[in-house]
C-alpha cells in the first residue's frame, strides 16, 4: 500500500463520521446481504447511533462491533490516527509516543496501542482464509507509480487482496495477474472447501481449483455487482479501494 502524510491522511479523514463510513465500506460495503432478511441491500446511516440500517428490513449493522474500537470512548478518529502512526513507524511506536500525539491519557494510549499490536499480529498470521460453508472474495488492484502511459502497468505492484466474509484479510504482492501468480496464493492462503468470489477475470478459472473449491463470478462488464447466487466482490473492492490512506 503506498505510503502517505498526515496532511493527506485528514483529508481523508477530516471527522468522526468519515472514519464510520471508511469502516462501514470496509467491513460490510453497499451491497452486503443483511443478516435478517438476506437480501442484498443499501445501508444508510442512522442519526441516533453508530450504526447504519438495511433499506429493506430496517436491521442494524454496527461497524464498530467486533473490532478493536468496541466499547471504546475514545474519537474513532483518533483510532484512525493512532493505526496511521503504526503503519508509517519504521521504529514502531510506544505508548508515551501515543500519549503525547493523540492527547489522550497514559492508560487510554497503552491500551490503544496494545489493541493495535494484537490486531496487527492476527492480520499477520498465516492461518488460512475460509473454510467449508465460507465465503472469501478475491480481488486484485495495481498501487503505486505512474498511470499514464501505454507501459504504466509495469511501473505498478499488483496486489492481491482475499478478504473472509466476517474474518480478516489478506494482501499479497505478486509479480503479475497471470495463473501462476494467483495460483499459489489461493491454495495457500485459502481453505479448502471455500466458496471463493471474484470477478470476470479469466486467470480465475484456470487458477481456483475446482476439485478444492466452489467458485462464483460476477460480471463486472455488464454492470453485474451483485450476481444472482449472491456472488459479489464489493467489500475487498472496497478495501482495496479505500484502505490505501491507512
């Protein structure tokens, strides 16, 4: 992921609200299939608490459930800054150093910085994505360098993301977008017996293992999001997409 300054990391996140709505796209994503009526729907924040609604059923989603920011009184802006100062750190970053740029007390920056370190070790982790009745979507995107040109591909790096619905995510720097890149980084990291989504690229077809894996497309050239079996890529798009600031 490229690397950014704190000038341009409170552009992207200038507020409280803006931290919520980069959450909410990265866990869930426009398109995620509410958990009580099971369909795929819009979800729109609510004014009188952290949380947004399914535009069919009215459920509730709570972004901030499940993570490392639950339960906790502290601006989720702060958060967001807090994970900046870690991911941009060469010498890590201790919890005096939290204390004296979040402004926050001695206790509240250790346990920040604690929480921080515990979720950055179970993102590191090698233990496989998915499983039987799991669902992983598979994206790729190019960061970095220049994009125009006939040649801006090469002065790209390809990442490949695999995100488990409800679980963690993975991101692999591979050579290219061919079969032999994304081959192994799908038997490796993928669990047996997952029922892996992606999009039209033909590489897929030739690098998901059948006998291993059940695998879903959704056509992105015929402006297919959502494809009719519930098959979509939406929330690692979205995580590709957004999560380069942090």
């Amino acid at each position: 992921m490229k690397q950014t300054n704190v000038r341009q990391f409170f552009l992207q996140f200038p507020t409280d609200e803006a931290c919520l709505e980069h959450l909410c796209n990265v866990r869930f994503g426009q398109g995620h299939e509410c958990p009580k009526c099971e369909r795929e729907a819009k979800w729109y924040r609510l004014q009188s608490e952290l949380a947004y609604s399914c535009q069919w059923c009215g459920h509730h989603i709570h972004p901030m459930v499940g993570s490392i920011f639950e339960k906790s009184r502290t601006p989720l802006q702060l958060w967001f800054y807090a994970i900046f100062l870690f991911t941009t750190s060469k010498h890590g970053v201790s919890g005096k150093e939290l204390e004296r740029q979040l402004g926050v007390t001695y206790k509240t920056a250790w346990r920040m910085a604690k929480l921080i370190r515990e979720h950055m070790a179970d993102l590191d982790s090698e233990a496989p994505l998915g499983g039987a009745g799991k669902v992983v979507e598979v994206d790729e995107t190019f960061v970095g360098g220049k994009t125009t040109g006939i040649d801006w591909r090469k002065r790209k790096s390809v990442v490949m993301g695999m995100m488990e619905r409800g679980g963690n995510v993975m991101l692999k720097v591979v050579p290219d977008q061919t079969r032999s890149s994304l081959m192994p980084q799908i038997d490796d990291n993928i669990a047996t017996g997952t029922e892996i989504h992606t999009d039209e690229l033909r590489t897929y077809n030739k690098a998901i293992s059948v006998e291993r894996y059940t695998h879903l497309t959704v056509n992105h050239s015929q402006d297919e999001y959502v494809g009719p079996n519930g098959e979509t890529t939406n929330s690692i798009e979205n995580f590709l997409g957004t999560s380069s600031a942090l």
